[in-house]
C-alpha cells in the first residue's frame, strides 16, 4: 500500500494547496494521507488569542473542503484539528474517508507552562482508547505526537494488533534527535510502522518557534527508511506487510505478553 505524509504550516482559506498534493497523491496510487499538526488550524499559540468563533469558521471551512476533496480523489486522510462547541475548544484527530468523517479526541495534551493545551481545550479526562481503522488488510493506528511518550498508548497497539501508527506532530527548536530515536525505539519494540508527519514554517513571539519538518517514516525494526527536509513538502511511502511479519517472528514480542496475559 502506498501513503503520505505532508508537512506543513497553517494552510489557507484556499483548498487550491491540499487540492495540488492530493492530485500527485491519486497519481502514484496512493490511499493514506497523513496531516501535520496545526495544519488546518493556526498554530496553538496563535488559538489562545483567537475567540472561538473565528477557530469554529476556521475548522468548519477545513472540514467542508476535505470532505470534498476526499470524495473526488477516493483518499482517506488522518489530520489534527480544533472543534468548537459553544464556548468550548476541543483538540481532535480527523479521519475523512470518501464518504464519511470521524473524529477523536486527543486523550493526552502538553502542559507545560509556555505550551498548556491542556489549560486551552476542553477534552474529557478518561481511560485512554485507541482510535484505529482498517484498510486493505492493515490496522492503521491513530496517535497525536505528544501521546508517542505514554506507555499506555503502546499497550492498546500491541492489543489491537496494530501495524501501522500515524502521528501528526509540531515539534520544534532543537528536538530532531530525541524524535528521531523516540519514534526508533516505538517502532522497534512494537514491531509497527511509524508515520510522522512533522509541521514547518515559524511562529514569532519573544522567541521564534521553528517548526523543522523532516517527517519520516520509521520501519518495524526501528529503521528510519525515508525522511523528507525542513521545508513543505510531501513523503511517499509503500508499506509492506512482508517486513511486519519478518520483524514480529524475529523478536516475539507479542508472544512474550501474550503468554503473561492468560495467566
């Protein structure tokens, strides 16, 4: 199967950009397109000062145009996005397919004091559930960058017998190499394949956020296999479910749990 990744930064009004990469999407073939974070909205820190009725428009003209643009070009495409109800702000992962669109809280969010969206949004605390869908044989997951960290996550792959994980991030300033090896070291002991679709372009405050790119897609032995530069871009990638298994009777992971848990 053939997907994508395409980093970005906030994108326009305009369709005309999503409508270009999704046309080369169609023509190599290919059925997954994964989104960078805060591509179809502003950047966190510009939402903090944005009333909630312009981040609504916002979404819901993003919204309208996937859907269009997914029924024409037959793609399903996973992307972060902001949904506003009432007063409130809750940050979510999309999947639009050609007919429908889910979507899903994101279930773990930063707290840090110069970047709190878990202050900002309104999501529900509750037990983490992994978002996941089928499509031609593989069980794609669905994980937002800042969840790769948590433990829990990794469980409900390895439950869901999950194959391939898709994760939007924003990652910025100087944390290419601790991505690089964070995302390594997931794939490796999951035996999955990680996507990555990484945000580009800058936000300027007193400090200039750099967003870097270099989207990537990481194999099931944790190898990096194709990883794009620091500019907007597009990443295209065949999975295979040959390596999957290679890598699951290699190392047993599954196996090793699996014996603990019918105890």
């Amino acid at each position: 199967m053939k997907i994508a990744a395409l980093q970005l930064s906030t994108l326009p009004m305009s369709e005309a950009k999503l409508d270009y990469y999704f046309r080369i999407c169609k023509q190599n073939e290919v059925e997954v397109v994964l989104l960078s974070e805060y591509a179809l909205n502003s950047f966190f820190k510009e939402l903090e000062t944005m009333p909630p009725s312009m981040i609504k428009e916002q979404s819901n003209h993003k919204i309208e145009a996937l859907k269009k643009l997914c029924a024409t070009y037959n793609l399903h495409v996973i992307a972060p996005i902001v949904t506003v109800k009432g007063e409130f702000c809750y940050k979510c992962n999309a999947h639009f397919s050609p007919k429908s669109v889910h979507f899903f809280e994101q279930q773990f969010l930063i707290n840090y004091k110069h970047w709190h969206e878990e202050k900002f949004f309104a999501n529900a605390i509750a037990k983490y559930t992994l978002p996941t869908f089928m499509l031609g044989g593989f069980r794609f997951g669905i994980v937002s960058g800042y969840e790769l960290h948590f433990d829990a996550v990794w469980t409900e792959v390895m439950k869901k017998n999950v194959d391939v994980v898709l994760t939007a991030t924003s990652s910025a300033f100087d944390s290419t190499k601790r991505w690089e090896e964070l995302l390594k070291m997931r794939a490796m002991l999951n035996n999955v394949y990680i996507l990555r679709a990484n945000r580009v372009g800058s936000f300027k405050e007193e400090q200039t956020w750099q967003f870097y790119g270099q989207s990537l897609l990481v194999s099931p032995f944790g190898d990096i296999e194709l990883s794009l530069g620091d500019k907007e871009e597009i990443l295209i990638a065949t999975i295979d479910k040959e390596p999957l298994a290679e890598a699951r009777k290699l190392w047993g992971w599954k196996k090793q749990i699996s014996k603990r848990e019918s105890l």
